[in-house]
C-alpha cells in the first residue's frame, strides 16, 4: 500500500525512501533560508516572505518528526539486532543522535530571529549575521549528517530490518503525522 509523506508517495515497505525525501526537503528549506539570509537590509516581498513562513514552518513542525522517525523508529530497532555490521554502525548512530540536538539552539535562533523577521520587523546587523551564520552551520552540518544516513545506516537498514520491523516502521512514521488511514502492519 502506498504511503504518502510531503509529495513523496512510497511502498510501505520502504521507510527509509520516505526518510531519504524528508532530507530532500531539509536541503529544499535550508537552500531557502540562506537565500532570504543572503537578501539587502529591505523589506521582504511577498514571496520571499511565503518563502521564509514555509521553511521557518518546516523545521518548526516537519523536520523534528524526521528527527522522531530515526531516532524512535529506526536506530533503536538497529540497535536490537545483533549483527557485527550493525554493531560497527552503533557510533554512528550516536554521532548522529548528536548532530540532532547540536542543531537544536541553532534552528531556534533561526525561528526566533526569522518569525520577528516575517513580523515586520527590521533586523539589525548582528542580528543578520547570527541568522547567517546559523544557517550556514546547519547546512554544512546537514551535508555532512545526511551522507552518512544516506550512505551507510539507510542501505543498512534497507537489507537488515525484517519486511515486519519495515512495515511497523511505516506505521509509526504515519502515526506520528496522523495520517489515515492507518497502513496495515505486516505480520
Ligand atoms: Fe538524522
Ligand atoms: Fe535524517
């Protein structure tokens, strides 16, 4: 049965093709978010002001489900299975379960900074230039973070979880956007 998360649709079967279109769009909002950091001191047109609700919106609600589907759907299931591979990839894991709450401060200085932003007002240069240079340590960050997840934990996950542990998987990450109908769980 298909699933359907962003404008992505995927077999159930497949929850980390679902995760790896989550990061699509983290590149997608960032890219966006530097543009608008990149912009004179002048207000914002309408359609960067769109551009900049969209992306703030985006980390604010979408992207801490993401953070949710890999750190409780998926590491802790990886971290059950008892396989040398799988063991090798546990520092990973936990490098990656960091990169999640370094980012924290940073994306609420962006949301902080970009909501006055949107509200009218205008910014001062230091303020800018914190907007700037979060963004750009989250970029270079996500690059980073997201070649690993895509390169080496996501194929893993792919060939070691069971077609069971994949299906509870695309459950929970359903559950967690409420959407419905619920997909059935493979048993
Ligand atoms: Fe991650
Ligand atoms: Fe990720």
């Amino acid at each position: 049965m298909p699933v359907q998360i962003g404008a992505s649709v995927r077999d159930f079967s497949d929850p980390t093709g679902l995760m790896t279109d989550c990061h699509r769009r983290v590149e997608m909002f960032l890219g966006a978010l530097s543009k608008i950091g990149g912009l004179d001191d002048r207000p914002l047109t309408p359609s960067e002001h769109t551009d900049l609700d969209k992306a703030l919106r985006y980390f604010r609600e979408a992207a801490p489900k993401h953070t949710a589907d890999e750190e409780e759907s998926l590491f802790p299931r990886l971290r059950r299975i008892p396989d040398t591979e799988v063991k090798s990839a546990l520092d990973a894991l936990a490098r990656l379960e960091e990169d999640h709450r370094w980012a924290a401060p940073l994306h609420a200085q962006v949301e902080q900074i970009g909501q006055q932003w949107l509200a009218g007002g205008r910014l001062s240069a230091e303020q800018k230039d914190t907007f700037r240079s979060a963004v750009a340590k989250l970029t270079s960050m996500y690059r980073a973070h997201i070649e690993v997840e895509e390169r080496l934990v996501f194929p893993l996950a792919a060939r070691i979880l069971s077609k069971k542990e994949k299906s509870a998987m695309a459950r929970e990450m359903t559950d967690r956007r409420s959407l419905a109908p619920p997909i059935p769980v493979v048993r």
